[in-house]
C-alpha cells in the first residue's frame, strides 16, 4: 500500500509539472487551443491522482504497524495541496 501511495504522489507531481508547462507554453502561443485543454486536463488528473494519494496514505496509516516516513507524508500533504491551489488559480 506504500508503493501505491507513494507512486500516487509522484505521479501528481508529474502531472502537475506537466500542466505548469502546458500553461505557460499556452501563454506564448494563444493560437493553439489545445495547450489549454491539456493543461486542464492534467490539472484534473493531478486533483484525482493527489486525492488518491491522500486517501491511500491514510488507509496506509492504519494499517501498518511501523508508521510510514514523515518526509514521505509532507510530500504527499504538499504534492496534494499544489493539485488543488493549481485547480484553484486557473
């Protein structure tokens, strides 16, 4: 269940460097429509895929029995939390 948080984590961080790309790339050249589609969409994927990951380090919380690293928990808070401000902003 770690592994799967985890990777949840780093995948929205993916996501969300990606569609930082995709707006700022948008901001250069308005003509191509779909800059901003893509970056809607992996903004929406970057809210799922953190959710998810949110979810998972809770259920991973409870049922292990060694607590799961505190780096990796603030990561997965700050990754989660940049999905939604991003949401938020655009």
């Amino acid at each position: 269940m770690t592994a799967c948080w985890v990777l949840a984590a780093f995948l929205t961080m993916l996501h969300e460097l990606l569609a930082l790309g995709a707006w700022w790339w948008f901001r250069f050249q308005p003509q191509l429509d779909w800059l901003r589609l893509l970056g809607g969409l992996l903004t929406f994927a970057a809210i799922v895929l953190g959710s998810a990951a949110l979810v998972m380090m809770w259920v991973a919380k409870r049922i292990r029995k060694v607590p799961p690293p505190t780096g990796f928990t603030v990561f997965t808070w700050a990754v989660s939390g940049v999905a939604w401000l991003m949401a938020w902003v655009w």
